[in-house]
C-alpha cells in the first residue's frame, strides 16, 4: 500500500454495503469508509488495511448527497452502535433490501426475482436490552457508555436515542456520581426490559462485588423499573455486538459464584405468549417487530402438521406459537442457561405437544431417526447453520424450512446449500428490527421442490 497516496485521498463513494460502510475505488484500491452516502464526494483517512480493502475514516463531506439528513444523536458518529442516522429511515430499509439481495447473488449465486417484503417500525426508542460499558472519560471521571467503532475505548453517553423510554431513564440515573462510585468494581453492566417497558432486569459484571445484597437492594429501591439484579463475577466478553445481545460468556473464576436478588425471571409476552427469561439468555432486542417476526416464522400453509423442529430455540420464542399449530414439537437449544429457560417455558405452557431438548442442533440432528418433520424453523446465531448440522437437515427432508437469519452471508451459503439438495425458494422476507444500523434480519421459507 503506498502511505503517501492513501494517508488522506478523496474518492467517491458508489455504493453502502454491508456492514455500514459505503464502498468506493482510489488508486486502484477497494475503499471502505464509514458515514459516507453513495454518490457523496469526501476526503478520508486511511486507518489500515485487511484482505486487500483499506478501511478508512470520514474527514470531511466535500459533496453531499441530497439524501443526507443531520443525525439528532450527538454521539453518531463517535458511538459505535448506529451506522445509518445520515440517512431517513425509510430509505435505510430500502438500502438494507437491496444489500440482502445483492449478497444472495454475490455470495449464494441466488438469483430471487420475486419481492423482498420489508417490515418496518418506529427507528427510534426500539431496543428493549441494551450493553453499556463503565469506563473512565478523558478527565478521569467514571462514565457509562458505549465502546467506539472497531476499538475499546469508551464513548461516554446521557441518553440512546434507539433504546427505551425506561432503559434511558435507569441509564440517566446510573450516569449520576454517586451511582459511579457505587459501581466501582464493575465493568460492564445489561438492562432487559419487558414489552410494556416497565419492568427491567439488571446484570452487573465485575471483578468481585463488595456487599452484593445491599447492592442489588438498592439497585431495585432506587433504579426506576429495576426488579431483579445478577451479579456475575470474571471479565465480560470484549465486544458484544448490538444486533444480538449475547449469551453470557463472563469468564469466572475458581469459586466465584452468580448471585441473583430479586425476581430470578424477567416475563415478557409477545402475541398470546408469555416467555420467562433469565438475565444473559438470548431473547430478540427490538420490541417493535417482535409479533410479526414470529408469525412469519410459525404461520404453516400446509396440511399435514404432524411435527415441527425449532432449532436454536433459546427460551422458545417459536417453539410456544407451534405447539398450538402442530401435534408434535421438538425443540432444541445448547446454551445451558438458554435451555432451562426453554424447557421452564415449555413446562409452564402446559401443552404435551412441546419438549424441550438441551443440546445441539448437529448432535440433534445426527441422532434424528423420525419421519421427514413438517416444517423446521432455524434462527442461528450470526455464523449461521454448523455446516454437519445443515448437510443432516437436508437429508432428513423436511417439507418446509423457515430461515430466519441476522446475517446475510451466512444466509446466502446455506441456501445455497439448500437449493442445491432438492429445495425452492418461496418467499424472503426482511424484518428492520434495528433501524440506524447496518443491522437486517430475514426470513426465507423453503419447500421440496
């Protein structure tokens, strides 16, 4: 790479593409830059270079596109949770629509003619949990806030305009110097509310947390909403990604223990149902689109509804809905935590047609010997479907599949698959569960060809 040429260069930005950068060519180099619109002209910084792409930082907008709109969060562009504030909402959609299109093709050769329904929602005040990080500002102060783009370094904040009502109020008060001091010790912190945003599960981590009752008593008598508190000793997982807020991967050591105060759960009704969460299980972070989400992956046009899977079902989210549309569900789950939470739900629905299973979909999947299910709904975390999981799933045949994935390349190599081992594609459709960011969350539905 020549230093000189790509210190700072200006280029202009043809495309966004996924993962919230605008694509763009200098020097014969691959540009990736953040902030910039297609179409804009801007003077950028080159930070580094990986796989042949220099990624680079926004100096100035020499020519902005006539889409640009100021973002009202004072921290966009510094925080590195929303990608997308420079742009209206509804074109951010339509934006995320065609990036979703154009990987199937790029990565998957899915060539889909047909229409990409697009659900949307309010973009802001939409997150219903929220990962905050405690730091130190610039002057040495303690401070609550969220880790910069590609870096560890925090960018204190007041308020998130894309999270609740409630969880901003706690995040108020938590900012406050007495509460700073109390949390000395802590290092990152989760707030999960329920879907009336009133009720709000906390989960502390730290290095160890002196008088811990006294301080999950005071958490719950003076943090607004606040009814239950985890305190989880170790270091958290370095970089948690905003889409899907993530199973606990808190590293402890040798004796120390979680404490729980408080109410153990966290209920949350989507629909008819109603799901008992555990702090750290994973459970879908926007409160918007959660109704629709679901019943486009357990609505089943066919006839025979025998039997249904749901893999990767975390607390059961799918797996409540399908019990009451077929005579048999399966569902399984990993994640220690996640799956207790899941067979609590499946006991408390009090329906025979539901078990809970507490392993993996691969070793699920390998020892399956039952007729072709039904249908198989599939909500895989970010890396998509374990490759001996998927070449199973298309042996076993089943005559409908529900994908949902938060990952659009993930998505495309595993339909690819699929397409490949006697499935048509039948619908694809994407859910904006994350406005402001680079965030798309699809759902694909395959049948037997």
């Amino acid at each position: 790479m020549d230093n000189e040429a790509l210190s700072r260069f200006e280029l202009t930005a043809q495309k966004l593409v996924y993962g919230g950068g605008a694509l763009g060519y200098h020097a014969g180099h691959t540009v990736l830059v953040a902030g910039v619109l297609p179409g804009e002209r801007v003077e950028a910084e080159a930070l580094r270079q990986a796989k042949g792409v220099v990624h680079a930082r926004l100096r100035r907008v020499i020519e902005p596109s006539a889409e640009r709109t100021a973002p009202p969060c004072p921290y966009f562009g510094r925080c590195g949770g929303c990608h997308y504030q420079h742009l209206e909402a509804t074109r951010q959609s339509e934006v995320k629509r065609e990036i979703l299109r154009e990987t199937l093709q790029r990565i998957g050769r899915i060539e889909w003619p047909g229409e990409i329904a697009v659900h949307a929602a309010d973009p802001w005040h939409y997150r219903n949990q929220v990962r905050l990080q405690l730091g130190r500002r610039d002057d040495g102060q303690a401070a609550l806030g969220f880790f910069e783009a590609n870096s560890h370094r925090l960018a204190p904040i007041d308020a998130c305009l894309i999270c609740s009502p409630r969880l901003n109020a706690i995040l108020g008060e938590l900012g406050g110097a007495q509460w700073m001091a109390r949390l000395q010790g802590c290092s990152e912190l989760v707030l999960l509310a329920d879907q009336e945003d009133e009720q709000v599960m906390l989960t502390l981590y730290g290095a160890g947390f002196a008088d811990a009752e006294k301080l999950a008593g005071e958490c719950m008598a003076s943090l607004p909403g606040v009814v239950g508190v985890r305190l989880e000793p170790g270091a958290p997982r370095p970089t948690p990604p905003l889409a899907r807020p993530a199973r606990p991967l808190a590293r402890r050591g040798p004796g120390a223990e979680i404490l729980s105060f408080g109410k153990p759960r966290l209920r949350y009704r989507v629909g008819g149902y109603e799901y008992e969460i555990t702090p750290g299980s994973f459970f879908q972070a926007s409160r918007f689109l959660l109704p629709q989400f679901v019943n486009a992956l357990t609505s089943y046009e066919g006839r025979a509804r025998s039997l249904a899977l749901d893999l990767h079902a975390g607390v059961g989210l799918f797996t409540l809905p399908l019990a009451h549309r077929f005579h048999q569900v399966a569902a399984v789950e990993a994640h220690p935590q996640a799956a207790a939470d899941l067979a609590h739900n499946v006991r408390c629905l009090g329906n025979p047609r539901a078990r809970a299973v507490a392993t993996t979909a691969a070793e699920f999947l390998r020892r399956y010997a039952q007729a072709a299910p039904d249908l198989v709904v599939v909500d895989p975390p970010r890396a998509g479907v374990d490759a001996s999981a998927l070449q199973r799933l298309a042996e076993i045949a089943p005559a409908c599949i529900h994908y949902a994935s938060c990952h659009p390349p993930a998505l495309a190599r595993d339909l690819a698959l699929l397409l490949g081992r006697g499935y048509r594609l039948e619908s694809m459709e994407m859910f904006d569960l994350f406005p402001q960011t680079f965030h798309i969350e699809a759902v694909a539905k395959l049948y037997r060809a």
